[in-house]
C-alpha cells in the first residue's frame, strides 16, 4: 500500500474533524476522496502530507510513518492544495528551477527538470514568461509540474481543478492520467464528482470525520439503485399504451411522468430486457422520441449517503 491509514482522528478544540478515518490505497492507482464540506478531506490530506500531526491512529504514507518519519514522507510526496501555490512574479522556468534547487538537484540538474516538466505540461512556450500572465489552467499546470520536481511517489491532489474551465479541466485529467500510467499513487479530493468518477479507481466517501463509504465508482452506483430504461414517448396521448406494453417487460409498475411523455422502467437483465421493451411498443405502434438506458450517477450516490448535493 502507497498510503495506509487505521484510526486517524484529528481534532480542533471543541471540533471532531476526523473520528477514526481508515485508508488503503495501493501504489499506482487513484483514491478519490469524496465528502461535503467540512467533512475532513482537507484535514485528512493535511494529515498525511505531515502539515498536522493526528491526535490518535497510525498512517503510512510510501511506507513511511507520517509522525515518526516525516522528512522521509516527505521526501517522496507532492502535494497541490485547492491554489496555485506559483511565484507570479517568476516566469514559469524560474519557479521550477527554483524549487530543484530548493531540493539540492544542482543548478543544471534543476533546469534540466524544469525543461522536461514544461514540456510534459504543454508550458514550453510560456515558460520564459511571469506566471501573472498565466490563465488559471496553466497556472494548476505549472503547480502540478511544481509538486513533480522531486519525482514523488504519492501525489496528493486538494481539489485541483477548483474554478477551471470545462477544457482546462480535461488537460489536467489527461496529466494526473499519465502520471499514473508512471506509477504515480494519487490521492484526490474533489467537489467534482464527473472528476471522481473520471479518474478515481475506489472512492471513499467521509462525511462528520468518519468513513462512510467505501468502494469502486459503479460498486457505490450499483448500491443505490438498479439501472432504468427511460423512454421518452413522442405523442403524450400515447404514454397509457407504452405503460401498458412495458408492464410486459417487468414485474414492477413502469415510473410515468406524463407531462414529459416519460416511462421508465427498471432493468435487471440488461439488453434482453431493453430488446423486449423495443419489440414491445413497435406492437403497441408507440411512436418513442428518446430510448436510453440510465445509470446511477455519483451524484445520486453522495445525495444518497450524505443527504446533501455535491
């Protein structure tokens, strides 16, 4: 495990911001840590990166203990908090070579991993300019090339693409991606949860300082509801007459929302129950606007578990 945590709990005078959390995230691949705010996230990353040291429980961070041995976490972990943490004064180039040589690479050695950092993050052409000029996708790129100087092991991501653009949001799924591919672990808190679902091989979901759930994306997805066939019938008259061809398909009664025109039904069989319902309303000669199979979202499972939207 690149990360292990039994018992972490972590608290601010009167306030409980972790009650026992327990993590297990094996090396190369990404846990998405999901919770409403003020759950613990940020306190369970801070916690693990050594910026806070926990009341009680062990954590393990590249084998490493993060109070016994926390310059050997450190050594090993990037972590990229909710900001950019860039010198806007410094052009891009300057703040990376900057910080090798914060970590004794040695001058030319810094500027060599300087270069290859812009290049691998498509800054190559910025990297001489201030990162004030930077837009805020570039700027998450270059503090993400930042927490990669040291060539890390365990990555944590707080929130990364916090108020980027739908395109500069993909670019950097497409980094944090590769970075795996690398063998990088990662550990992500994110508000997104397409984000979560996107990059995230198991989810953890905290809420009050405790786990609370626990799994892969369409393990926690199947644990709230099956999938559902929604038709979207083109003539309203005719919603009575596909009703009444879909409760051949299933035992139990078809959803109808007749303002829409939209019957739903569950699906338990996949495409056998999908080709039955098709063939069923061709014989009712139900004319359907829209046929498509629905799965649970993330969204569905926090509102579920939380009884809180993301």
């Amino acid at each position: 495990m690149a990360i292990q945590a039994e018992g972490l709990c972590k608290g601010y005078g009167r306030t409980q911001a972790l009650r026992g959390v327990d993590l297990a995230v094996p090396a190369g691949t990404v846990l998405g840590l999901l919770g409403p705010n003020g759950a613990g996230k940020t306190t369970t990353v801070r916690t693990l990166a050594t910026l806070l040291v926990p009341d009680g429980g062990r954590a393990e961070v590249a084998g490493y203990d993060v109070v016994r041995q926390p310059r050997e976490v450190r050594r090993r972990i990037g972590l990229a908090g909710q900001y950019a943490a860039v010198d806007e004064l410094l052009t891009g180039r300057e703040n990376l070579v900057l910080i090798g040589t914060l970590l004794h690479l040695g001058r030319r050695a810094a500027r060599v991993r300087a270069a290859e950092l812009l290049e691998r993050f498509d800054l190559t052409g910025a990297g001489d300019r201030p990162a004030r000029t930077y837009s805020g996708g570039m700027r998450r790129r270059l503090d993400l090339a930042a927490c990669l100087v040291a060539r890390p092991s365990v990555l944590f991501l707080d929130e990364p693409t916090t108020g980027l653009d739908p395109v500069s949001r993909m670019a950097l799924w497409s980094a944090v991606r590769e970075l795996v591919s690398d063998g990088v672990t990662v550990l992500l808190t994110t508000q997104y949860l397409e984000e979560a679902d996107y990059l995230a091989d198991r989810i953890v979901v905290v809420d009050a300082g405790r786990v609370i759930a626990d799994g892969t994306p369409n393990e926690l997805k199947r644990k709230v509801g099956e999938e559902r066939l929604e038709i979207v019938v083109t003539h309203p008259e005719r919603v009575a007459a596909a009703v009444s061809a879909l409760r051949r398909v299933t035992a139990v009664e078809p959803t109808v929302d007749r303002d829409k025109g939209v019957v739903s039904i569950a699906v338990a069989d996949g495409m056998d129950d999908i080709a039955t319902a098709a063939a069923a309303l061709r014989r009712e000669n139900v004319e359907v606007a829209d046929f498509a199979l629905r799965r649970p979202t993330l969204d569905d499972v926090f509102v579920s578990l939380t009884g809180r939207s993301a």
